[in-house]
C-alpha cells in the first residue's frame, strides 16, 4: 500500500545571498518548523521580537521583501518502486525545490498543492532538500508591472499572486507578508497505480412519504506507471461495488446506492449522521496498491432563488428544509495559520455553536481552510459557505494568473467535496460590487479584472467536478446582470453603510433577502489589550492602541456612535465598556429586526467571529480567543427562539420568532415600565408561532403612548424570556445612579457572584480578565429592575478580591459612567 513518508524533521532557514537583513539575521541558519513560516522560525529562535505586540509589525516588514532558502537531509533507501514522488501539500507561495541540487519544479501558488518526480534526483544514502522562497512582493510586483495596475481596496499587490491576501495587511489585519513549508511535505513511493483523486458526489432523493435514497457517484482518478487492469472497490454503510479499470485508462465511476439512509442534517434539524466511505485499488491478484477513506455524509443541498413579490428569494434547502441562516463570517485565526491545530478550531467551534451559529462563511481574502476544518464542521452539523479566494479587487486574467486560479480552484473543488458541511461555493468577495461602485470602471480602461473567473472559469469547474453544490457568482451578488450588485430585494446583500457612514438603527430600513456581511467594531478584551499593548496608561488613542486600530478613521467611527447613543465617558475604562456595549447592541439591533422578517430575509451572517491577532474590530471573539460582549449578544440574538420588540407601520410590534422544528405557544406579557419598575400599563398576549416561522402582534396604544420617553421603557416577557424597548437613547434617558448589592461565594470551578438591583441596571457585565486573564464568565450585558437580581458564574482558578470584582471597573452598567457606585454592601 502506497504511503507517504514525512520529511518534518532537521530543518534550517537562513536569508538567499545577497539578501539585505538586519544585523544578526543574515549570517546564520536557524532551526525551522515544517509545516511552519519564516516568521514563527525567526520568533523561535529569539531574532525578532512578537510581532503582535505594541508596533513592532512594522519594524519587520523587511521579512516580506527577503529571500529565505530552507534545507534539510534525510536517509534515503531505495524502495524498488518505479516512482517516488516528493509531495508538497502547501508551499507560500514562490518557491523552487531541489534535491541534491536538481531542480524538481517552481510553484507561484499557496492555494493548492504539488507533486514532483523525485526518483532520478535521490540516491541511497544522505540527501539534501532544499527548498527556496523568493519574495512573494516582489514577485507580485513584477507581474503587476507587466500586467498592468488593478485597483484594490489597499495598496498592496495581492490580487496579482496566488497567496492569503489577508497577509499583506487588512482592515483588522496585520502586514505580515510569510513565506515557508506551510503544510505536510514528504516522499511517496508508489508502484502500478496509485488513486490521484477520489470525488464522491452524494445526491439524495427524497420522496413524498418521507423516505429517501442516497446515491454515491464515485469519481476516482488514477495515476499509473504500467498496463496492467486494475480494480476499483468502493462500500458504504452495506454497499458495495467494483470495476475494472481496463489498461490506458486513467479515471473511473462506480455508483452506490443506499436505500433509507440516516441523513447529515445541520445543527438544529438533526443529526449530523456521517458513514465511512472506503476506496480500494487493487492489481488483478488482488494485492493493494492504494486505499482512501473519508466520513461522508447523505445530505441534499439547492439554493431557493423563486421570484416573488418581494424580489427573488435567496434560501438554503437541505434536504428539502428551508433553513434560516445564524451565520457568521471566519477569517484566518491567526496570521500564521499553522498556529491553529485541531484544538484551536474546536475552540473557536464550540463558541460559534454556543452563540446559536449554523454557518461559517469562509472569507476570500483568507485561505482554503484545513481538514481539521471541515472535518469538525461535518462532525458538529455546521454548514460552510466557501468563498474562492479573490476579495475586495480587480484580478487580472491574463497569464500567469488564469492557469493558476483554475488549477487551484480543480484541486480544491475536487479535495473538499466528501465534506457534507460545505454547501456553497461563492466566486469572490465585493469584486463585483466594486466594479459597480467604487469607481473601478474608469481605472481599468478596458483591462480584466476577474469578472470571466466569476461567471465563467469557477461555475463551469464546479459544474464538472461538484454539479451537487451550489455556485453563486459573488458575495454579494442579485443573481443578474441587469441588477445593482447589492439590491437588498435579490440574491445576497453586505451592508456597510452602516459603520462606515450611517447610525446602526439604520439596519431597520433594509429588509434584505439575504445579509452575508454586516458588522460593527469594538475593541478586544482588556486582558488582550494589556497582553499585548505595554502603553501606560491606556488611552483609546495611544500609540499601540492607534496602531492596533486598523480601519480608516475606525476611532472617529466609534466616536459617532458612542455620541449617538451613550453618555460621555470619563476615562479609558469607561470608553471600553462603552465602545463594547455600542458594538453588542448595533448587532443585536440588526440580528433581531432582520430575523423578525424571517421568511422574506432567509439569512445572516455577521462580520465577524475572530480575529487573527489583538485589534480593535467587528470580531465577537477576540485575537487571544476571549469574549466580547457582542458574542453574548449574539447568543441571545440567535436564540433558537427570540422574542423581540420592533418598530412597525409608525408603531410598535411584538415578533416571536422560532427556529425550531415544534411549534411554541408562549404566553408573553408586555408591560410599560417607570424606571423606578412602576407599571403604567400591562397587556398579556397568548401567541402561536409554528416551527421554522415567526408572528408579529402589533402592540396596544397603551403600551406604546409614553407619557416621558425619557422615564419609561417596555419590557415583554414569556417564560422568562425577555425583550426591552427603551423610548430614549441612554445619552438622554433620567437614570438614577447605579445601586445595588453584590455577593461574592465560591463555586465549582470559580465563583458565584450575585448582584441584587436597587435601581434600574442597564447592560450589567462583568470583566473577570481584569483581575485574572484566564477568567471567563457565563453571561453579559443584563438588564435588571429595581428588586430583581441575578447570577454570574465565574471560572476561574485564581483567588479575586470580591470587593475589586464588584465594583468599577471590573462590574459594570450603563448608569454608572461618571458615577461612583452605590455599593456598600459588595463583598463575600
């Protein structure tokens, strides 16, 4: 049986001749890390410092424009097999490789992997590989001189080389230009055959009394070195079948079929069910020559585009449900991204799951994720949207781009179809809406810019290599040409008026079919800012903080918001909490008016979950993994059944809205408060909201005609689920000073603090990584009456001083800014 030898071991880096470094750096090798990059290797070895921390990103940009030559040695016995391939699985990004100083080949993309003849270049004994990195900028230089300029959304060229384009800089993002072995390298040796790619495309039939049959159409390539028959062996849960390859043939199809399968089902319809699929290829005396295997799973997946009176729909059908979308958009999580291991996804999985999410949509200015990824999203029932890796620019389709996009784009389509999770394949991100908008038409004069990859060159590879998933051309895209890229009426939508522009109450003024981007920043948590940010003290403009704001003008954005909607700050610790709390609420604003529409708006995916490194941005979790309010903000949002007050026809409605597969039948109470907690008026309402919909209820006169908005607010209630409607913003509401009491006792695990409300407490949360960075707490941004209390669960293995951990700055609410709480009774 054919495998594939490791060659992880014994590696160096150093500087190609002539290459200008600093001091220190050129005149030495350093031990390296395979899979790894130059940056973590320099790191390691203790020759620069973290480029995460405070500015010290920009003092390393030399990295980038330098050469790096890796090498290693290995012990080589030959096998007897006619071939021995050395295979590359990822290499970032210029690179030529050599054994024994035989050139194998040159490679110029990141993106997909390579396989070079190394047979005749090996001999017995000791042998050397070496592997060189040519600067990736000056190489996308150079093919930008000869192409011609395209615009782009930064200046920088990565839109004219095949590499994460998020490594030259970002909104949220570092400049950190890597080069390095970034995923497995090693030896095979094979004889006969061996199987090159195995596609299988599941397809479900489901019929009317509810049962279905799955389908397994095998695609197999191989590659052989004789004309010799072969057989091809497939089974799947009892199924079998088998043919014969006949010599000169290089692919094959065998088909299975299962009748009632346990079907894949995403979270929150189902099961996630998967099955062993085992691929065996055998000579005619029936020894192996190779095997594949892979969990796959019996799922059908189409894209709902029905023109209706609202537009044309854009909703996800699996397995014949239409599924409500609670999504939100993955970046790489970390710049360096074999820094993220099984357990880093799991991590970050587990707090999408737990904030009620359904659907990562990979970016395009990121990477083509790892197994690790979709395996994971298999197991847990996520659903992924991949973005073919073009984002926020025109790209050139002339050569040498045009071969490369479409060889990366067969390996790719080709290596992830046995994963069930991914259900959409999308052509770019915003490169058609920036045609359109952003004044590209004049500056390309007639030049490409990518529009044939998106409508031409990636359907028609999905079509023949993936026809059982959706494409869709662009991100966001109204499905004709005749229509504004970004119609909220068709197909998908990204909204960015609102931050860049526009207050975020003017999320309720879109009714979009589809919402594939929207977001609002906020910094990271305090114990990520003081990791790595050694400015003392902190201000929101400091020079590390500055530095780790990476959008335009991102402060003076903030700013607005905070003069739109809260009371002025006192210190840094106030414009933290605040900036925080702007940021949950502009995302739960939008969540809950975009979901009430449920039916008409049939998804959203919030920009975004992580971050890569410690910065301020629209993350939910933050560079170092912490969370931000706006997750738990997010985890009410996409409650699986929401309870929300919204505007309507100039009044006020109540929508229940349930993404469930029971129906509900809530009794809900909507009551018109004084701050104080004195009830002006009362309604009680006894809904009946069937699975997978939402009911909205106008609400009474009674409850909506404020007699002081200044002074009053609503509250509805069901099962202790609740909803608040505020008539005035915070910067105008008459809140009495913040007073309560607070109880501090000892838990499994950390600690129990209580806090029982003598006033009104708007947006209660706690700040445990204040006191000790590993702490985490269960909950955020509580709302309380006066004589309510509640609990928050502390884990934590370090002792914290109850008093430091209910007071400010490390509790606290809306009505405490510029106020000395009334606090007398916090403690144990």
């Amino acid at each position: 049986m054919n495998t594939v030898r490791p060659l992880h071991d014994g590696w160096t880096v150093l500087p190609a001749d002539g290459s200008d470094v600093p001091d220190g750096v050129g005149d030495r090798s350093v031990p390296a890390a395979v899979p790894g990059c130059v940056h973590t290797d320099l790191l390691a070895a203790g020759l620069i410092p973290d480029p995460y921390l405070d500015d010290n990103e920009t003092r390393l940009s030399w990295i980038g424009r330098t050469d790096w030559v890796y090498e290693t040695t290995f012990d080589w016995v030959d096998p007897g097999d006619p071939r021995v391939d050395l295979v590359c699985a990822g290499l970032d990004t210029v690179a030529t490789v050599t054994v024994n100083d035989v050139e194998l080949g040159r490679t110029a993309n990141m993106h997909r992997g390579y396989r070079f003849d190394a047979r005749a270049a090996l001999h017995p004994g000791r042998n050397t590989l070496r592997v060189r990195f040519d600067s990736a900028y000056r190489h996308a230089e150079a093919v930008r001189e000869r192409l011609g300029d395209r615009p782009n959304a930064y200046p920088e060229p990565f839109n004219f080389i095949r590499k994460m384009a998020c490594n030259f800089g970002w909104d949220w993002g570092p400049n950190l230009v890597t080069a390095g072995i970034w995923q497995e390298i090693g030896l095979h040796a094979w004889a006969v055959a061996r199987l090159a790619t195995v596609r299988p495309l599941v397809t479900v039939t489901h019929h009317p009394t509810g049962s279905a049959e799955a389908k397994v159409e095998l695609h197999v390539e191989v590659e052989r070195d004789t004309d010799e028959d072969i057989t091809l062996v497939a089974a799947v849960v009892g199924a079998r079948a088998e043919t014969v390859v006949p010599a000169g043939q290089r692919s094959a199809v065998v088909t299975l079929t299962v009748a009632e399968p346990e079907l894949w089902w995403p979270r929150g319809y189902g099961e996630p069910a998967r099955h062993a699929l085992d691929v065996t290829l055998h000579r005619a005396d029936g020894s192996t020559l190779d095997t594949w295997q892979r969990h796959i799973g019996f799922r059908s997946v189409r894209l709902d585009t029905t023109v209706d009176p609202a537009g044309s729909a854009f909703t996800l059908v699996v397995n014949e449900t239409p599924v409500f979308v609670r999504g939100v958009n993955w970046i790489p999580d970390d710049a360096f991204p074999t820094r993220v291991d099984r357990a880093r996804y799991a991590r970050r999985f587990g707090q999408a799951a737990d904030a009620g999410v359904n659907f990562l949509r990979i970016w395009g200015g990121g990477r083509y994720e790892s197994e690790d990824f979709y395996d994971l999203a298999d197991e847990l029932g996520l659903l992924v949207g991949q973005d073919f890796l073009f984002a926020c620019a025109a790209y050139p389709e002339e050569e040498p781009i045009a071969s490369e996009v479409a060889a990366e784009a067969r390996y790719q389509v080709a290596r992830l179809t046995p994963h069930p999770s991914l259900v959409l394949w999308t052509g770019n991100n915003e490169n058609i809406w920036g045609w359109h908008d952003w004044g590209w038409q004049e500056i390309l004069d007639g030049r490409t810019w990518g529009l044939g990859y998106y409508l031409d060159v990636l359907p028609g590879i999905v079509a023949e290599l993936d026809p059982t998933r959706p494409y869709w051309p662009g991100s966001p895209y109204s499905g004709r040409d005749d229509l504004h890229p970004n119609d909220p009426a068709h197909g998908t939508m990204h909204i960015w008026d609102v931050w860049n522009t526009d207050d975020y109450l003017k999320y309720r003024r879109y009714v979009p079919r589809f919402l594939a981007e929207f977001g609002y920043q906020g910094p990271p948590a305090y114990a990520t800012l003081r990791r790595a940010i050694s400015d003392d003290p902190l201000a929101s403009d400091s020079p590390g903080m500055a530095h780790h704001q990476k959008a335009v003008d991102g402060d003076l954005k903030l700013q607005r918001g905070l003069d739109a909607h809260l009371p002025a700050r006192r210190d840094f610790d106030d414009w933290h909490y605040l900036t925080q709390v702007n940021q949950a609420r502009a995302i739960a604003v939008g969540v809950r008016h975009f979901r009430s529409h449920r039916g008409i708006c049939m998804g959203t995916i919030l920009w975004q979950l992580n971050d890569c490194w410690p910065v301020t941005s629209w993350a939910a979790v933050d560079g170092d993994g912490r969370r931000k309010p706006l997750w738990y903000a997010l985890r009410d949002a996409y409650a699986d059944r929401l309870l929300t007050i919204e505007p309507r026809d100039g009044g006020l409605a109540l929508v229940a809205v349930n993404d469930t597969g029971a129906d509900w039948h809530p009794h809900a109470d909507v009551t018109r408060l004084t701050l104080a907690g004195e009830t002006l008026a009362k309604v009680g309402y006894q809904l009946a909201v069937p699975a997978h919909s939402a009911v909205t209820v106008p609400l009474a006169a009674d409850l909506t005609a404020t007699g002081d908005p200044r002074r009053e607010l609503l509250l509805a209630d069901a099962a202790g689920q609740r909803a608040w409607w505020f008539f005035a913003e915070d910067n105008e509401i008459n809140y009495p000073a913040a007073g309560y009491d607070a109880a501090v006792e000892p838990t499994d695990g950390g600690l129990r603090v209580t806090v029982a409300a003598r006033t009104v407490l708007r947006d209660l949360t706690l700040y445990p990584d204040r006191l000790d960075p590993a702490a985490e707490v269960d909950r955020a941004l509580v709302t309380l009456l006066p004589g309510e209390s509640t609990e928050f669960v502390v884990r934590t293995g370090a002792e914290l001083d109850p008093a430091a951990l209910t007071s400010r700055p490390v509790l606290r609410c809306v009505n405490d800014i510029g106020i000395v709480s009334d606090n007398p009774a916090a403690g144990a």
